[in-house]
C-alpha cells in the first residue's frame, strides 16, 4: 500500500478558496484553457495561471496539450485533471451479507474492486472486516493514496462517530480515528444514504427505469463530456433499501444531515402498530416491511401470485412515509436504490402511487421517480466525494 498523500498546506482561506473554484471547474466542465477556467471562475487570469501552477506541481492537473480550433491567435494549452495522480479506497457497509469496496481514481473511474463476507459479524468483529477490506484494497494499487472513504448504515457525526447503527451493533463508534489509526491515512464516514445522494449529484449518474414514463439525469463521471453533475438547485432524495432503509435528501444543492446528523432516518418510523418487533426494540417500522432480509423472507411465506401483493403494501409503506417529505420540502426528484428484484415494477409503482394520492398536484405532477441503474455504486462514488470534498475542497 502506498500511503503517500497530498502535503497538507496551510493556505489563506481566500487561496483556498480559489483553488476550489478552479478544481471544481476542471471536474464540472472537464479540459480547458487557462483563460477559459478564469471565465468560468471568475478569477483573474494572473490567478488561475499560479493556481494551475500548483495544481500540476501537486500532480493533480496536467497539460493536455493544444486545443485544435479554427480560432484567431496562438492555440491555447488545454488543462485538465490527472485522474490517475491519485487513488480513493472507498467501502459501502449497507449491504446485509457483505461489506463492498473499490479503488477508484480522481473522476470516480473504478480501478479495482474487493469484497469481504459478513456472516453475522457485528461490534467490534464487524469493525475487523472493514479494516481488513481497507487493507486488502489499498494492497491492490500502487498509486498514492487520497484516503479512504466509508459509507456506514446509521447515525453519523462530523467527527466520523457511528453514534448507532443497530444491525451492526455500533453505539458511539470512532469509526474515522479507528481506521485512520490502522491504515495511516486520512479516513472520512458519512451516512449510506447520504452518500448516495452525493455520488448522484458529483456524479450525475442515476436511473434506469423511470416511474410514470419520466426518466432521470443522465451518465457520467465528473468532468467528462460537461456538466455532469447534477444542477445545484435540484432537490433529491434517494431511498435506500437494503440491510436497513434510509433517506439521502439533497434540497437546494446543500446535502441535509440535521443537527444530530439522524436527517432521513425513516428505516424506524412507525408504520403498522401491530406489525412484528423491530431490531430496535419498536414494534411496526419501516424496515421490518422493506428492508430487502424481512422483505425476502415475507415473499418466501407466499406462492408466486401472491407476491405481487406483498411488494404493493411494501411500496405502499414507502410512500406514506415519503409523502409528507416530499411535500414538505418540495422535492422534485425521488431515487430508489436497491436490488432490483425487490424494488422495480409493483413496489415502485405503489410508492408513486400513494405519493402521487397523499400530496397535491403541484407536487406531485412535477415529481419523478425512479430506479437506480444497476452498477452505478452510488455509496462507493459518494464515499470517493467525502474525501475528494475533505482532501481537495470539491463541493
């Protein structure tokens, strides 16, 4: 594992600051001039010239070479982000039967990809195959490391504490300084579902199948072929449906967390009294109707043409909780990310459904849902952003 990262330099805020415009200009808009990236940030051409300056000395930017245009004038030197510079390990711990991971590069490129099998591990064993994982995926690359990103089921804080994630037993986790201590290396944890809306708005990348004949945003990494994230004033919210369930809302460009961090925590919501008890220790939430385990083991006690049913009143439950969010906060675009099986057709259908019945047409006329593409490793992109967000200061 090569754990050589990025010196920590400390600069003026207003240098800071600029340097992220002009990062966040090569990744939003990919290659372009020198003047071009003064346009697009608003800098001073004097500013962006020393700015790339660094850039390139820090490994991050590269020169592309000469721009091939008709224009009047010398030909212009193309800049861009070497993607390659630099490596992300990343992990997504929202699966019930596996923790997940990838090395992926600066624009989110997977480069390899490890998986380590849970098997019922929780507390501290659990902890033992995240760092195993890490080991194992920064054991896979001999680039430099960035750091290490996670995208963890539960309640998380800025200082990287799992305050609860119930199926793993984790009560007041150091999660961040745990793996930071082990690996040597910057480390950044945030919420699954957080991390999701976030690889879905750095990314752009979302649907497959669209709900009511609406589609979704389209591919692509972050700086390849324009703007490919997502607009900065869409509200998002993406459902997360696996181990547990949960919300990733992003409203205005801005991702909302809360101020106790718990923001779409919707898994333990209450939605049938007399439903069965919960890991919780309450009876009738959410996740014991659609977390993917109890979701399969219900369609399990069921023949095949009564499976349909099930999965409606599963969709049903979904969109009552969502509804007076969505109504709320105006949401205008809903994301469902999690096996296929389970959440495309019937499922979906009932959750648009019932939002489209409990809110007002203003609302829901506006509204589109849909399924997360198949591998499109929303949490692992999301993770990537937490340290791209924390290590270059991308937004």
């Amino acid at each position: 594992m090569t754990i050589t990262t990025i010196p920590r330099q400390q600069q003026p805020p207003v240098r800071a600051h600029s340097r992220s415009l002009v990062l966040e200009a090569l990744y939003r808009d990919g290659s372009m001039s020198r003047a071009d990236l003064a346009r697009r940030s608003g800098l001073t051409r004097p500013t962006v010239s020393a700015l790339v300056a660094e850039l390139i000395d820090d490994g991050i930017a590269r020169e592309l070479g000469v721009r091939d245009d008709a224009r009047v004038g010398k030909p212009a030197t193309l800049v861009g982000i070497e993607s390659d510079a630099f490596h992300i390990v990343t992990v997504d711990l929202s699966s019930a039967d596996r923790f997940v991971g990838a090395v992926v590069d600066l624009r989110g490129g997977v480069v390899k990809r490890a998986s380590v099998e849970l098997e019922g591990a929780v507390g501290e064993a659990a902890v033992s195959l995240v760092e195993r994982l890490v080991d194992d995926l920064g054991s896979r690359t001999t680039r430099p490391l960035l750091g290490v990103g996670v995208a963890t089921p539960g309640i998380v804080d800025h200082d990287g504490v799992v305050r609860t994630a119930v199926h793993l037993g984790w009560y007041d986790l150091p999660l961040r300084s745990r793996l930071s201590d082990h690996a040597g290396l910057p480390v950044h944890v945030g919420n699954d579902s957080n991390a999701a809306a976030v690889g879905i708005r750095t990314c752009g990348e979302t649907a497959g199948q669209g709900a009511g004949g609406q589609g979704t945003a389209g591919q692509g990494a972050p700086g390849q072929g324009g703007n490919g994230r997502a607009p900065a004033g869409q509200s998002l919210m993406v459902v997360t449906i696996d181990h547990g369930v949960g919300v990733g809302l992003v409203v205005a460009g801005s991702l909302v967390e809360g101020d106790q961090f718990s923001a779409g925590e919707i898994g333990h919501v209450t939605v049938d009294e007399n439903g069965d008890v919960c890991a919780c220790g309450r009876r009738g939430c959410l996740e014991e109707v659609l977390a993917a385990p109890q979701l399969r083991a219900r369609l399990l006690q069921h023949d095949e043409g009564s499976r349909g049913a099930v999965l409606h009143d599963a969709g049903r439950a979904l969109g009552l909780v969502l509804a007076p969010i969505i109504s709320a906060l105006n949401i205008d675009e809903v994301v469902l990310s999690g096996p296929a099986d389970l959440v495309e057709g019937a499922l979906l259908r009932a959750a648009r459904d019932t939002v489209r019945q409990r809110t007002l047409s203003a609302v829901s006329n506006g509204l589109t849902m849909s399924i997360a593409g198949s591998g499109t490793d929303l949490a692992l992109r999301g993770a990537a952003s937490f340290v791209l967000q924390a290590e270059l200061g991308l937004t």
